[in-house]
C-alpha cells in the first residue's frame, strides 16, 4: 500500500482565482487506477464535511476522453499513450508528492477545480465534422465503394482521436491542430468525404481561430502526449486540405 501527498487545484467557480491544496491520502494499492485514488480522497473529503474534487470521467477505458488531468506537469500522467483514467498507481512510488491540474488553455475555461469547458471542440466539430448522406431510400451501401487499404488504415487511425484535448493542454501555444486535423483528415482520405471537402476545411479551421486557439509552430509536443497516438502527418494533410480549398474558394 502506498502514501502519497497530492496537491491538486481547487478553484470554486470560472471567476474564482483557484489555489494549489495540499491531501495526504493513505492505504492506496498500486492496482487503483489513477481515478479510484481519486475516489477515496473524495470519499474522505465528503466522510469529513469537505467539499470533494470536481473531475471529470465518464467511461473509464480510454474512449470517451472527458478525464482531462494534468499530472506532474504531464497530460494524462507520466504514461504515454494512455488516458488518465488508463492511468494505474503502480506508476508511481509510495512517498510520492503528485501535482493535479486541469488544462491550462484560454480556450478550455476552467469550470471547476479539475474540470474545464470543452465545448469550443464541439463547435469545431459541428462547423464540419460530419457528411451529409442521402437517406431517402436509395443510399448506396458503403461497404460497396473500394477504398485503398492504406487510405482506410489513415483514415480509422485519425478517427480515434477521442477528442480530449491533452494535445491543447500540452501546446506551448495551446493549439488545436492535432486535434482539428484528425477530424478533417478522416474525411478528406475517404471518397465519402469529398463532396463537402472544401467548405469542411475552411469552416473548422475558420472555427478553430475563432475559438482562441493558438497556432502550430511543429514542437510535436501533442503528438507526444496525444493518448491515441495521432500522427503529425495529419497536420501536414489538414495544411494542404486548405491550402487547396483556399485556392478553389
Ligand atoms: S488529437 Fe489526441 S490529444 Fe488531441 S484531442 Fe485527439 S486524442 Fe486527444
Ligand atoms: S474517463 Fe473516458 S477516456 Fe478517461
């Protein structure tokens, strides 16, 4: 069993100005998931009369991408590849002093303590992450459109980002490009994506600034730290998806 000092961000509301606190928590088995420890602190905190530590997690396997934790100055931990929530304390040593923040971005407000406002990537997603298809009846079977085996591959590997925003938070500029050209490379390296290729592009991209995103200057540090592993190739492609679209429009 391990002991460990967390010290975690509390800040009430979006106004209040926030403050790092320190909670020595005990009897935590290196088989706990990062946010099981989590659940016995705020069980602590609740037995005691506490207010306990707002974060956010809903499926807790990887897929959802919601537990958006900076831990010792790392987006989803020290792990690679992994969600927070993927996250077990046998990463760590008994003894240890664990810093827990949320992203730090202008465009992911914090809402409260550990959870922020990611909504500016729903936006994004609706100014062009979809395709209209044809549903009256006559729609033609997907499966019956040749796709390259190596376009499909690109394609499915760009479709699992998961939307969680770490390579934001791991940005020096806090930007967005990773995760805003995973979505449009999913389209653009697909047939079906083509007939709204051009407006999809510029529209999410359009979005994306005017969200208060920073711009890529090619650190890499999101590629680095992006759990599902989205390539830097996908930023190259979303650059020459609008550049081309630029030039059509
Ligand atoms: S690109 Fe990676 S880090 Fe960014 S939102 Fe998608 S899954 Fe998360
Ligand atoms: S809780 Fe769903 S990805 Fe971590």
């Amino acid at each position: 069993m391990m002991n460990l000092t967390l010290k975690i961000w509390r800040q009430k509301n979006a106004d209040d100005k926030g403050k790092i606190v320190d909670y020595p928590v005990s009897g935590i088995s290196p088989d706990m998931s990062f946010l099981e420890m989590l659940d016995v602190l705020n069980q602590e905190l609740i037995e005691k009369g506490e207010e306990p530590v707002a974060f956010d997690h809903d499926c807790r396997e990887g897929i959802c991408g919601t537990c958006s934790l900076y831990i010792n100055g790392r987006a989803h931990g020290p792990q690679t590849h992994i969600t927070a929530c993927q996250l077990h304390m046998r990463s760590f040593n008994d003894g240890d002093t664990i810093y827990i923040e949320p992203w730090r971005a202008n465009a992911f407000p914090v809402i409260k303590d550990l959870i922020v406002d990611r909504s500016a990537f729903d936006r994004i997603q609706q100014a062009g992450g979809f395709i209209s298809v044809n549903t009256s009846g006559n729609t033609q079977d997907a499966n019956a459109i040749p796709i390259e085996k190596e376009h499909a591959d690109k394609a499915f590997d760009a479709a699992t980002c998961i939307g969680c925003g770490a390579c934001v938070a791991s940005c020096k500029n806090s930007s967005a490009m990773l995760f805003v050209s995973a979505k449009v490379s999913q389209f653009a390296l697909l047939p079906q994506g083509q007939v709204e290729a051009t407006d999809r592009v510029l529209n999410m991209v359009k979005q994306m600034d005017a969200e208060g995103f920073g711009n890529c200057t090619n650190t890499g540090a999101c590629e680095v730290e992006c759990p599902k592993g989205i390539s830097l190739e996908n930023i190259a492609r979303m650059n020459r998806e609008y550049l081309a679209a630029s030039l059509k429009g």
